[in-house]
C-alpha cells in the first residue's frame, strides 16, 4: 500500500494493517462466492477490526481507523454502506 505510484497519502502502518483486514475481507467474499456483497456498514466494519487477530484494537480506535480511511479515500461510502477503494495498479 505505501507504493510510490499510489496517488492516495500516507498513513500510519497500523491504519494500513486496518485497512488490509477490510480489504481481504472483500477479496475473501470475493472468491468464496459468498453472498456477501462488496460493501460493509460501518458497524461491521467496526466489528471486523475489532475480531481481527491481527489487529488489537478498542472500539474507538476502530472508529478512528474508519474516519481516516474514508478522509483519505481507502473507502467510500454509497447509502450507508462503505467500499473499498481499490488501489491503482
């Protein structure tokens, strides 16, 4: 993610690790063929971070990795729903 061809800014590493978790949880849905759509409400989100055993996260700091995301256009939100943006090639 921290590419030098990636237009989007920076973000801390932790953020980043956050955003993989949402990003994989896509892809898995994906190719699993679940019924799961591409899209997530925020409190999913919220509690995909928080199970992530990557992660060890509080809600708060959840809500903040989502807050950064969509400033910073790693998501974005379409009828309450957020999306992963996908990075350029």
């Amino acid at each position: 993610m921290s590419n030098l061809t990636d237009p989007r800014p920076p973000l801390p590493e932790w953020i980043l690790n956050a955003y993989d978790v949402l990003a994989s949880r896509v892809t898995d849905a994906d190719t699993e063929r679940e019924t799961a759509s591409q899209s997530f409400t925020r409190d999913r989100a919220v509690d995909l971070l928080l199970t992530a055993e990557a992660l060890s996260l509080e809600s708060e700091d959840a809500n903040y990795v989502l807050t950064r995301l969509l400033e910073r256009g790693y998501l974005y939100e379409v009828d309450d729903e957020l999306r992963v943006t996908e990075p350029m090639d």
